[in-house]
C-alpha cells in the first residue's frame, strides 16, 4: 500500500519559486533602460551664479589668465584667442582649434560657428561678453577676471578653483593654489621691510611705472608680500604701458630692489629692434648709482607674463623673488 507524501512548508515554497521563475522564462519583457541624469555643477563668477553641463561639449577660451591651466588640464578647446597666446602655451600648435584672434577685433560669427556651450572671457575679452552673449543666446559664459577691491593673491586662487570644479580638476586645482601659497611664504619669510622696492616696466626701449596695488602685473605684489615702495605718484594708473616716470626719478629714489615686467620679451622674435629690459635697466648710466643696480638685485616676470597673467606665471616670479631675497640675505 503507498503511503501519501505529505509537503512540506519548504517544499511548497520551493515549488512556487519554480513555477514564478519558469513564468519569468517564459518571454515576460525586459526591465526598462533609464538614461543617467546629465551631469552638472553650480559655480559662481562675477556676473551670479551658473549651471555648467560637466563635462562642457564646446568650450571655447578668451582668457589669458585661463589658457595656461587649461592646456596643463588638457580640456579640449572648439575656439580660443589663439593669438594672445604665448608660445608657451600648447594650444599654439593644435590647428582644429578656431582662432577668434585679438580682442581689438576678434572674429565673433567664428565664436557662434563652434555652437558653444560654455565661454571663458575675462581680461582684455570682457568688453565683449554682451556681444556674445547676444549672438550665443544659449552658451554660459564665465568670467573670472579678479574683481576691483578684492585681495588680487584670492582672485588668481578663486579663478583656477572654479576652473576646477566645472571640469572635474579639483585636485590640481588645489595644487596650484598649494604652490602659490608655498612661493608667497617663502618670499615674505626672506623679505626685509626695510629694504625699499620699485615696479616697472620696459616697452619700446621706455621704462615705466608700475603703482602699488593699481599698477599692472605687479602692483598688486607690494599688498600681497607688504613690500614698501621706494616712490609713490599721486594719481597713479593701471596702464598696460605704466606711467610715464624718468631714469632721473628712479635714481633719486634709490630702490633698493626693482621688479621688473619687460612687456616686449614675448613678441621678441617678430620684433627686430626688441631691447631687453635687462640691457635697459643695467646699462642706464643713470642707473648705474642705484642700490638695486649697483647689487644687481633686480627680478624679471617671466618672458611671456604679458600674454600670461595666470597663477603659475606669478607663482614661477614669487619663486624667483623669494631665490634672489634669500640669496642676498646670505651675502
């Protein structure tokens, strides 16, 4: 006589999962496939606040505080102000790049072309943001120019931060700002306040002025480090070319250290007649009486500083400042 099984709990839950999962072989519909939401970050710059699309498809560059961090990061540029670039910078010899040229009368039809969706103007470009922003209606355009009557040491650090965030680079971003730090340091630790110091700048075979905190390039150097200046002029200029200023003026004040931006040193191949600021400033027999000339303690920008004023440019000077400071300290 058989014997009837009896089932249990396990078994029955064991046959049910077989049953379900032999309907679910038998054709029922794959899941649906859903499409990540597009990436993007919030920044800020001087105009608000934007939301960037990350990575940005287009990009297109007018900055020359900019070009030197983004070749380095090697972001992809459709567009760019290729003739304000120095040499230096890679994106000179990258030919799929469209050339908007100077900002004195750039190519802006060549900016739509790209159909950009970010634009990074600031410096010499940002006469020009309306106009662009009229014909690329839909591109975000930043501007990170350091701002009138911020610290200019929290605006070259603000400007490669952001650059940072927009395309996915925070680390080295904050590398840079970590160098900047470190050469700033250095150059106030070997610094004596009671050494007086001068700003200046050569172009044509002229020297100008180059003011405390207004004066380009390197006015902004004496708030930075708390350097004393050997000569203040009343109404003073952020002129590209300096105020005007004579050798005369220059010896009376007798400065013991001059900074120096020699503006021509980056266009020296295309200029026959280019005279080293060097060879104008060592050579002067008027000069030849003055502390900083007399102890040759005089220190130049780097030769393309004038088409590149970003971070690594004043990070590479204040090295070079803070060398020739400990250098005298030690004589």
């Amino acid at each position: 006589m058989s014997v009837p099984r009896t089932l249990t709990a396990t078994s029955v839950a064991l046959v049910g999962l077989l049953a379900l999962a032999g309907c679910a072989s038998g054709g029922s519909a794959e899941p649906e496939k859903t499409e990540p939401a597009a990436a993007s970050v919030t920044i800020e710059d001087n105009t608000g606040t934007h939301e960037i699309p990350t990575p940005p498809a287009s990009v297109v560059a007018l900055d020359n505080r900019t070009f030197q961090t983004l070749s380095d990061w090697g972001v992809e540029l459709s567009a760019a102000a290729v003739a304000l670039m120095p040499e230096t910078v890679s994106y000179v010899k990258d030919d799929a790049i469209v050339d908007i040229g100077l900002h004195s009368e750039p190519d802006l039809e060549a900016v739509v072309a790209v159909e950009p969706d970010l634009i990074i103007s600031g410096q010499r470009f940002t006469q020009h943001n309306t106009a662009i922003a009229d014909l690329v209606p839909d591109a975000t355009i930043i501007d990170l120019e350091p701002r009138e009557g911020e610290p200019f040491d929290e605006e070259l650090k603000r400007q490669v931060t952001v650059l940072g965030e927009i395309f996915g680079k925070q680390d080295e971003a904050d590398k840079l700002v970590d160098d900047f730090d470190a050469a700033v340091e250095r150059a106030k630790a070997a610094y004596d306040d009671a050494d007086t110091v001068m700003a200046v700048n050569t172009s044509g075979g002229e020297i100008g002025y180059l003011a405390p905190t207004v004066g380009r390039s390197l006015g902004p150097i004496y708030d930075i480090l708390g350097l004393t200046p050997a000569l203040e002029v009343d109404d003073a200029t952020d002129d590209h070319q300096g105020d005007e200023i004579s050798v005369e003026a220059i010896a009376t004040s007798n400065p013991d250290w001059i900074l120096v931006l020699d503006r021509d040193a980056v266009f020296a191949a295309e200029t026959p007649d280019y005279v080293q600021a060097a060879e104008i400033l060592e050579s002067s027999e008027a000069l030849a009486g003055v502390t900083a000339v007399k102890e040759k303690q005089l220190v130049y920008m780097p030769t393309d500083t004038y088409l590149n004023e970003g971070i690594q440019t004043y990070t590479a000077f204040l090295n070079d400042l803070a060398d020739a400071l400990e250098k005298s300290a030690k004589n």
